[in-house]
C-alpha cells in the first residue's frame, strides 16, 4: 500500500483547513481518520476558543480528535489516516526549540506508514519582522515548509478557498 503525504499551505483564513478536511476524507477511504490538533489555548483567548469550536463543528463527528500540541510523532501510528492542523501551532508550541528539532521531528513523522495531510499557514510573504521572536517563527516556518514540499506526495497553495497545486 502506497501512503500519502500532503501539504496544504495558505494564509490565515484561506480555507486550507476544509480543503484538508476533505482531502484527508478521502484518503481513509472507510476508516476514520484522525484529527491531530495542536493549538493550546493557555493564554485563554476567547476569539482563538471560538475559532476551535468552529473547526469542531466542521468536522462533525468524522473524525477522531487527538490534541497533541507538542510531540506529535508521538500520537502517530501506522496504518491510519490523519490530518496534522496545523503546523503553525506546534511551532509556536515549540518555539523555544532550535530548527534541527522541528526537522528531526519532521523526518520521522513523514516515514510512517500512514496517510497524513499537512496544514501549515503561509508567513513568508510579508515585510521582515521586527522582533526577535517573530522573525524565527516565520524562519522556522519557512524550514518546515520547505521541508515537507521536499517528502509530501501533493502540495497545494490555498486562497480564497482555492486550492492550486504546486507539486
């Protein structure tokens, strides 16, 4: 069996996320799949908890939901289906960390033999940050999306609920 590894990358509120929702549907085929969340709601921003409900509700009850907002090659196991949303997230979870970390992690998590479906938000395309914090989450950012563009299977670029295929 042949396992897919596919990467939807767009701005905030692109539509990625349903796009990817859907896209991994497909790819259990008649499993459930599993839906790896990786936001921590610790500074207990309302607008944030609203916008989790929401992603809930998209999802109905499809899917499994495991909230996994640090190691997430922990939860991932052969033979299943999941969708990772999203990257940003766990590398803001992970921001203390160095960028051999993020990829190390990467490197084992795109080798299981399981379908898994990326969504990772787009922050390289505005002005240079001014902070020392904001410039390495977008530099990480970067990292990690070059490196998955380089082991998923399909990427896509998503605006305005649009997805175009790059790979």
């Amino acid at each position: 069996m042949s396992y897919k590894k596919v990467l939807y990358i767009g701005g905030q509120k692109s539509g990625k996320t349903a796009l990817a929702l859907h896209h991994t549907k497909k790819l259990a085929k008649t499993s459930t799949p599993i839906y790896i969340a990786t936001y921590k709601n610790d500074f207990y921003d309302k607008a944030m908890q609203k916008k989790i409900n929401n992603h809930k509700k998209e999802r109905k009850n499809i899917f499994t939901t495991i909230e996994q907002p640090k190691n997430i090659n922990k939860v991932i196991k052969d033979n299943n289906t999941y969708i990772i949303d999203c990257l940003s997230m766990w590398i803001f979870n992970n921001i203390d960390k160095e960028k051999q970390y993020f990829i190390k992690h990467l490197k084992k998590i795109v080798q299981k033999k399981a379908n898994i479906v990326f969504v990772l938000n787009d922050v390289n395309t505005g002005i240079i940050p001014i902070n020392k914090m904001s410039r390495k989450f977008v530099d990480i950012s970067g990292i990690v999306g070059q490196f998955l563009t380089q082991y998923c299977n399909k990427v896509y670029d998503v605006k305005y609920g649009i997805r175009l295929k790059l790979k």
